[in-house]
C-alpha cells in the first residue's frame, strides 16, 4: 500500500469507534461485489443500520440487501430484499420512528418505470404487502419519492408523478388498506416538484424540502405542518442562494429545537455545482457560510447534513477529480466550516461517494459511505469521534 494510503488510514483511524474501527471492514455481502447506492438510520436503541444496493458480478442484478450493528458486530439483516429475483433495486431508504418500527423503501425496475415497494421489519422478518406497492401505472410512473415514519410506527411518503403540465408532488400515508393522498405540496402545477426529502418528527410534524422548476432553472422549498394546522411555507423566497438555477437532491435534518437544516448542491457557473448550508433560526433562512466545496471548481455532489447533541452542524459531500471522487466532511462551530481532515476516503485513489451522517439520541455521529476501485466498491460505516 502507498505510504500516502496508509497515512490516511492512520489519520481515519484516530476519528473512529474502535468497536466499529478495528479493523474498519467493508459490509459487502461478497467483496468481489461493487456497491452502488445506501442510506443509514439509526433505530431507537442508538445503533446503526445500513441499506445498500449491491451489483452481483454473477447475475449483473442489483440487490438490496441490510446490516445492523449490535455494539459488537454487523449482523445481516433478513434475506435480499427484492421483491422478485430478476429485478434489480434502486435508492433505498431505511426509516425508523419513536415506536422502534423500521421501514425499507426503495425501487425496482419494471420496463419502462419503477415500482415503488416498502417492507417493514418485524423482528425476525421482512414483511411484504403487495398493496403498499406504488407505480403501477408505467405512464405516470414516480420519478421521486422519500419515506418517513409517523408516530405511531406506520409510513408515510412523499411522491412526485409527472401529469400533463409539469411534475405534482403529493403526500402518501399508509392507513392501513390503501395509500390515502393527505397533501399536494407543489406551488405550481405547470412546473417540476421532485427530488424531496421528508421528516416526521415524534409529535407528528412534518417537514418538507423540495426542488421546483423546470430542470437547470429550479429553486428549493422548505414547508412545515404541526399537527392539527395548514402548511406553512418556511421564508418568503427560496433557500438557494442564487434564484432559478440547476439544483440537484437536497438532505435536511432537524436540529435540538425540530428545526431545519438543510444542505444543497446549486450551480455556481456553466452547470458545475458547490455545495451549501442553511439553517432555519425560527424566522428567517440563515446561511452558514459560503459554498463548502474544498475545491470549488470540482463538481460536488450527494451531501448529508446532521446536528450533533451539542448542537454542531456536521456536512459531508463528494468531489470530482478526473479518475475518481474524494469524500470531505467539515463541522460548523458557529463562525466557520472546519475540515475534519484533509480528506475522508481511506485511499487517495480510491473513488469515495454517497456520504451518509446520521447523530444519535446519545451524541454519537456516524458517517457511512461507498468507497473503492473501479466496479469493485464496498460499503463503510464508523462513528466519528
């Protein structure tokens, strides 16, 4: 191994858990395998699970598989989770709420669409309810969805579907039978409202962000619901910090008060992306900072924001050199963006993407990402000290 390598080993090592660190292992179910897509979640006892989509080098199928951490190990999580064997999956989502219910979501290509499907976790199985599956209908198939759980362990999700003047974004909630349409969140009916990220938090507010335009002229939206009240619009213009440009998916958060935060990639020139963070104070939009990129002339893409339990803002994100991507994760301590090392990956030439923070109730932060060579990547999680 390069002596540039194992130096960041070294360095990334000093960061981590040492029951997660030691040695920090891919989660591959076969190393051979390439990893592609994940999401984290935290359950309601503070440990991690991880969600990936994993492409067999036998099949060529994408499968969705799940771990969790026991404090100890990794341990797999049910059988693959597609619902049939010779389709592949795409973008999982694993949720959880204060009940401790824990939701997979995520899509399976059917011809000329998706399908959306949802499973939930009973304790030893992975539940499947052929009715909670969505996107029958291949000519208004879904092209953005997100998922979150209410209070009282059954999911929700928000749903964009293209209809004859643009893209209607609407909210889903599972009543049991059917997928009950609660709200149309889109301010236009002739424009794009996709790419959104939902929370519900454990009173059953629920937060919104979303991109709406018309594909490279977009704006991003935050909306908020208290139980029992209207949608209230959070600012009286959009988040970005540059109005009706190309913006690619958001991730938010909510802080100690439930409040949002939420991180971006927006067009800074000719199409190429820089990311950015704002915070919800209770009135108004506060930017923290400029633009995050550690090379703003680089194309950052996929950032995750999270909030410790001392109140820190933690973002991390992918750049693009020319061979491969370099991951960074930097803190806000109230003034300024502090890098937490020159770099995350745990080779300089490895390609580093699809970064994942997550804080639990106890202050612990973790990070899960892609790291690995061409075609051949695994799936890392550690908590960062």
């Amino acid at each position: 191994m390069p002596k540039k390598a194992i130096s960041a080993l070294i360095a990334l090592s000093l960061m981590l858990s040492p029951a997660l660190a030691s040695p920090l292992q891919g989660l591959n179910m076969d190393p051979l395998n390439d990893a592609i897509q994940l999401d984290l979640m935290i359950d309601v006892q503070g440990q991690p699970w991880v969600a990936w989509i994993e492409r067999n080098r036998t099949t060529k199928i994408d499968d969705v598989w799940v771990k969790r951490f026991d404090g100890t190990t990794w341990n797999q999580v049910g059988e693959r989770i597609n619902t049939e064997p010779e389709k592949s999956g795409q973008t999982p989502m694993l949720r959880t709420g204060p009940t401790g219910d824990v939701w997979i979501g995520w899509t399976e290509q059917r011809g000329d669409g998706d399908i959306f499907e949802v499973k939930h976790w009973n304790g030893d199985t992975w539940e499947y309810n052929l009715d909670q599956r969505q996107g029958i209908d291949l000519t208004n198939a879904a092209r953005s969805r997100s998922l979150a759980v209410e209070p009282d362990g059954s999911p929700t999700i928000t749903w964009s579907e293209i209809i004859k003047t643009g893209i209607k974004l609407e909210i889903k909630h599972w009543n049991g039978d059917i997928w009950e349409r609660t709200d149309s969140l889109g301010l236009s009916p002739k424009k794009m409202a996709s790419e959104s990220v939902l929370l519900i938090s454990a009173n059953g507010k629920r937060t919104v962000v979303w991109t709406e335009g018309n594909g490279a002229d977009s704006n991003l939206w935050v909306k908020v619901k208290q139980p029992g009240k209207d949608w209230e619009i959070l600012g009286n213009t959009p988040l970005n910090v540059r109005q009706n440009v190309y913006i690619t998916p958001p991730s938010m958060t909510l802080d100690g008060a439930g409040r949002p935060v939420v991180a971006w990639p927006e067009e800074i020139k000719d199409g190429l992306p820089n990311i950015f963070v704002k915070r919800w104070d209770g009135e108004k939009w506060l930017a923290l900072g400029g633009s995050l990129n550690v090379h703003p002339e680089r194309w950052a893409q996929k950032p995750s924001v999270a909030v410790d339990q001392r109140g820190r803002v933690w973002a991390a994100w992918a750049e693009e050199a020319e061979d491969h991507r370099t991951l960074y994760v930097k803190v806000w301590d109230g003034k300024k963006w502090n890098l937490l090392r020159s770099f995350i990956n745990m080779d300089a030439s490895h390609d580093a993407h699809s970064p994942v923070l997550k804080a639990a109730p106890d202050g612990k932060l973790f990070l899960a990402w892609i790291e690995g060579s061409l075609k051949n990547h695994q799936v890392y999680v550690t908590e960062l000290q």
